[in-house]
C-alpha cells in the first residue's frame, strides 16, 4: 500500500524542529522523517540518493513533501522542489521569494509592517509560530508556572527586579501550586537568588529537564508568567489554554519584530501586562486558544 512521505528539515535548534513535528502530529497518512541539515556534504548525498531513485522511478509514495524552518534549511527546500518535485512548505518568512515554495507559514509579526493584503495567495499568517503544545481543558487547580528566559539581542535581565515582580505575584498568589523553570539563557546566578527569597515556589532547572516536560506541564496548568523576551515560549503557554501574564524585561531596543508581536497579542486581549496585572490581580482570559499547528495542518492537507 502506497503511503505518502514528509520530510522534516532540522538545523539542530530544538525550537524550529518542534514547529515542524507539531503540524506533523495533525497530517494523517504521512511517514515522516527528519533529515538533519547540520552536514551539508550528508544533505548533498542525501539528495543525490532522492535523484536516482527517482530516475529509476523507485518510489512507493504517492504525494513527498519537505518542510522546515530555520533559515539554513532554506535553500535545501528549493532544491527539493526544483529538483525532485518535492512540495516544499517554509515555516518562516523567507530570505528567498516565496514563489520558491509551495506554502510559506509566516508569523503575522513578520508582517506588521507590510500590506498583507498582497501576500501570495500561498502564503499564510499565523499568529506566532506552531508547536507541540496540545489544548487541553483538564487544568490542575490553582497551579502556576514561571517561565524565565534571558538575555538576548532585544531584551536584558536585571535578576533584582524580576525576583521582585515574581516575590510579588506569589503573595498574590498564595495556596496555588507554583512552579518556575529557567532556559538556557537565564543567568547562573538567578535560581540561587530566588532560593534565597524562601518562597514556597518548585525550582526546575529547564538545562536538565527532559523536552517533553514543558508540554506536558503547559497542558495541565492554569496560569502562565513568561518573560517578554521568551516569544516561542508566549505562544506556547496560549495554546495550552492558560491564562498568561507578560513578565516585563530591560528592553534594548525602542522597538523590535518580537516588542511589536507582543503589543499586538496585549491589544487583542491574549496576554495581560505585569502592570495591568497589579491593579486587576487576576489574569484575563484569552478570547480564544490558539492551535495554529492544527490550522497549518489542515492548509496543507487541502493544498498539497
């Protein structure tokens, strides 16, 4: 029985894999398989292999698609489609033409500054970037969940004033299950100043947990901090279904791509400010959860 193919471009970042894996999850029919692009003398022979079995006309499948995000798996998605006829769908906005692929998925912040109403009738807004995290509506009562970035290009972290907004939210907080974790970017001597603070808060150091952990965590809680600086993690926690709260950082510049997607997420109601926070003392509900690997799922099964 023929059965239809996806291939899944990796560049090593575990972010843009998982934006791939969780449309993935919603494609009936497909067998799927992550070609790492790391190597590009692996990924040339990778091709070179695809070439003669298709001049042999060695395959049992019935529809191939290659997709990715990340900007080194890029050029390999057009040569798939120029040269195996591959459909080819790009999870980002392109450094190439869009007409280079067969569907682009591009965060809306991308475009705020653009006239989208001349996109491509090929390309497709999404309100963040897909992922992994599944809705769910069982929600463990009155459980909490810090989610700490770090320093990056457009944001930097003052340990001192986070610990205080976050000593705050605890007090308002008190008998909820509470629980923070950190990334890979958080300063080392964050999570010691915080034990210093003896709030009764559940430390997970986010180096050392397992990847699964955070979906699953996401899944069954009611309410979500995230650093203004953690976007992949802001749109994650949305679509959980949880209430989230924006945690405010020093920013470095007046105005960047990730400030304005979240300016854009604060007006339109599905994230609520620190600030806001202080004279509310409770999180607003978003008007909707967000499940744009399932939407993206459903574009492609339509379209390709």
């Amino acid at each position: 029985m023929s059965q239809n193919q996806l291939y899944i471009l990796s560049d090593g970042k575990p972010g843009h894999l998982n934006q791939s894996l969780g449309i993935a999850e919603y494609l009936e029919g497909y067998k799927i398989e992550i070609i790492k692009v790391e190597s590009k003398l692996e990924l040339w022979h990778w091709l070179r292999c695809q070439l003669k079995l298709k001049q042999n006309k060695i395959n049992l499948t019935t529809k191939t698609v290659i997709m990715g995000a990340g900007s080194k798996t890029q050029l390999w998605l057009i040569l798939a489609k120029y040269l195996l006829n591959y459909k080819s769908i790009v999870l980002m906005k392109p450094n190439y033409p869009v007409c280079c692929f067969d569907l682009c998925f591009v965060p809306e912040h991308d475009y705020l500054m653009c006239d989208v109403s001349r996109l491509a009738s090929h390309v497709y807004l999404t309100k963040g970037a897909p992922n992994k995290v599944k809705y769910t509506k069982k929600k463990e009562k009155g459980s909490l969940l810090f989610l700490i970035g770090g320093p990056s290009k457009a944001y930097d972290l003052s340990s001192n004033s986070l610990l205080d907004i976050i000593k705050f939210i605890a007090n308002q907080s008190k008998g909820k299950k509470i629980t923070l974790t950190s990334s890979r970017r958080t300063p080392t001597d964050f999570l010691e100043l915080l034990k210093q603070l003896n709030l009764k808060i559940e430390v997970i150091d986010g180096t050392e947990s397992k990847l699964e952990w955070l979906p699953e965590k996401l899944a069954t809680t009611e309410q979500v901090w995230v650093t203004e600086d953690s976007v992949s993690m802001v749109y994650e926690a949305l679509s959980s279904g949880a209430r989230v709260g924006l945690l405010p950082m020093v920013k470095l510049k007046k105005s960047s791509r990730i400030s304005l997607g979240l300016d854009l997420l604060i007006n339109e109601n599905y994230l609520m400010t620190y600030m806001d926070y202080i004279d509310e003392k409770v999180l607003t509900k978003a008007p909707q959860t967000l499940q744009e690997a399932k939407r993206c799922a459903k574009i492609i099964a339509l379209n390709i």
